[in-house]
C-alpha cells in the first residue's frame, strides 16, 4: 500500500536556533529534507542515493508563526502535482498537540538523469495527492 504522506516529530536543535530565539529561517530548508527522503523511504524499498535522481528547482516557505526550541512539532510531507519531468513537494510544519500551522512550503524537483531531465518515476507519480 503507498503511504501518500510521511509525518515525522522533529528533533528541533540548539543549533537550529538563531539569535532571537526562534528556529533561523535557512533551517526549514534542511527540515523539508528530511520530509522528501522520509517519503520515499516509506514507499520504495529500493530507495538509496542513487536510485532517485532528481534536484530541487525552485522553493517558497510561507513562515506563520516562530518555531522555538521547545516546541513540540509534526512536518508533514507529501507531492499534490506532477508533470512531465517535475513533481512538487507539499511541506506543513504543524503544531503536535493542536494541529497549528507554524509554516507552509513547497518544493519543485526536476527529475534528472546524467544531467538532463527526464520522466517522472512511476513510483513518485504513484505518490500524487489527488
């Protein structure tokens, strides 16, 4: 059965946070990682470094409320579009005990091989939100 979307508790860092107290902007970026690799981990038993090419083309973060060290928190993953040779990525860092939006993003990837783009994978088109 594919899992259409990963949830993950992150471990927010010391390192993390930046000198106002709240987790530094550029940290989301690594934070939507993990969602990507967590959701294609969870559906391709195959998965490693190599078996998934593609590259991140473009990224938007919507930042709604400040993330703190001690916040307790969910980042949800999943892909609401396909096309030929992108996919996007649908990021939600919510709250774990009231379900409140801390940031929204999305991550446009481009599907490559040797250094040109190529189809979308059956398995990431499986994956598609509809």
């Amino acid at each position: 059965m594919t899992n259409k979307v990963h949830e993950i508790k992150l471990q927010l860092r010391y390192r993390d946070i930046d000198s106002l107290g709240h987790v530094n902007n550029a940290v989301f970026l690594s934070y939507f990682e993990i969602g990507r690799i967590g959701l294609f981990r969870l559906n391709s038993e195959s998965y490693s470094v190599d078996s998934i090419d593609f590259v991140i083309a473009h990224i938007e973060i919507d930042f709604l409320k400040p993330l703190h060290l001690f916040d307790d928190v969910i980042l949800r993953t999943r892909i609401v579009k396909v096309g030929k040779t992108s996919f996007t990525f649908d990021h939600e860092i919510i709250s774990e005990s009231d379900g409140e939006i801390y940031c929204h993003g999305i991550s446009v990837a481009v599907s490559m091989k040797d250094g040109n783009k190529i189809p979308v994978p059956q398995f990431i088109r499986d994956l598609l939100i509809q």
